[in-house]
C-alpha cells in the first residue's frame, strides 16, 4: 500500500525582482517576480509538514519534455506533486527501500525525456506510467476533507473559506502561456538533437539558445 501525503493548502508567491535589492546573497530572478507555488502537505505515517514549492516554470517544462497538454492543469499538478517520488536507478539507497524497488521493477527499460527518436506519444505514456507506479507502491496525494480545511482556517483565526479543492487557489488562475511553452519545446528539441552522434543542423524548428535562422531554402534548393 502506498503511504498517503495529505493536501491541505496551496498559494501562490513569486521569485526575487531585480526592482529592489533583496539584501542577502540571494540574487534576483534576471526578470523577477515568476510565479512561484506553494502546496501545503502533511505526512500522517512520519508527522512531517511538507511545503512543497513548485516554480511555475516546472509546468511548462513537464509540457514540453513529456508531451503533456498545457491547458490539462490537473494532469500537470498531479506529475508535479508525485514526481519527487520517482526513484533513481542510479541511488544505492533505492536497494533498501523496497517501494523504491518496486516502482523501479515495472519501470524498466522506460525512455525518458532525453531519449533521442522517441514520439511524444510514447514519452508520455512512459513519464504517465512511472507516475502511476509510485502512486501504487510509493506515494499517493489525497486532498483533505474540506470540513477539516475550514476547521484548520478557523483555528489560526484565518477569514478565508477553505474552497473544495485545496489546489484551487492553483487551478482557478492558471493559463500557461503558449508562446512560453513552444520556446521551452524549442529548447528541449536542440537539446534531444544534440545528444545523438551528430551535431545537429539548425533549422527554423530546431536551433540553439539566442538563435534567429530566418527563412528557409525550399526541398532542393533554389529560391
């Protein structure tokens, strides 16, 4: 049986802005001020608070290395939140944990996002399927009841009302931008094509960071 993290909260904050200094050695986002999510969890088995902070750049890269639909928020959540949880082959540690084992097991042989000549279709199915697996041997997100949310709230002296869902403070605002997401799906391409035996050759789909190609010659040249 999976072990249960608890959902109870989530809110929405942003990185360090360039617009005043921020007076330690933490340096300032080159533009400032991205979004930056918080969801609030709770580990019942080890009585551990868990605050889980997912830059909104995350999403849009999962879109891209994984094929996932940008406007399927749900989905995106759901691989953001389990995603920790996914084992490395390459952790010693994993040997003695035998949920770790076991997500590895019905995992193997998987493509991952950098495996050259794979579909999206087929990087999908497989990212899906490790999410799957932990969320059958590993871990498994639940949503707290929103009684007991209300309750909380009510508790610290918080006028705010526990919506349904404790990731709605999430869900409801967010769009992801295409032009963002189809720059990273550019960057992510270059990135597959540079890891097989040959440089790759820019193109107007496929060319590397700071990188304008322009207008194309047609099949066998000519203008």
């Amino acid at each position: 049986m999976p072990e249960i993290v608890q959902v109870w909260d989530a809110e929405l904050a942003y990185t360090h802005t360039p617009l005043r200094p921020t007076g330690t050695d933490v340096p300032p986002h080159v533009d400032g001020a991205e979004p930056l999510w918080r969801v609030y969890q709770f580990q019942p088995a080890a009585g551990v608070e868990i605050h889980h902070a997912l830059p909104h750049t995350l999403l849009e890269w999962r879109c891209v290395m994984y094929g996932l639909d940008p406007d399927d928020v749900s989905t995106l959540l759901d691989v953001a939140l389990h995603e920790p949880y996914i084992p490395s082959s390459s952790d010693v540690f994993t040997r003695t944990d035998p949920t770790a084992a076991a997500v590895l097991a019905v995992t193997h042989g998987l493509p991952t996002c950098w495996t050259p000549g794979v579909p999206d279709e087929e990087r999908r199915a497989a990212y899906l399927a490790r999410i799957a697996a932990v969320k059958t041997h590993r871990v498994r997100m639940e949503p707290v009841p929103q009684t007991l949310r209300a309750e909380a709230l009510a508790f610290v002296g918080s006028g705010r009302a526990a919506p349904p869902d404790p990731l709605e403070p999430i869900t409801s605002p967010i769009r992801l931008d295409p032009v963002r997401v189809e720059a990273r799906r550019l960057a992510a391409e270059w990135v597959r094509a540079s890891r097989s035996d040959q440089l790759p050759q820019p193109t107007f789909q496929l060319k590397p960071g700071g990188t304008f190609v322009g207008m194309q010659p047609p099949p066998g040249g000519g203008l």
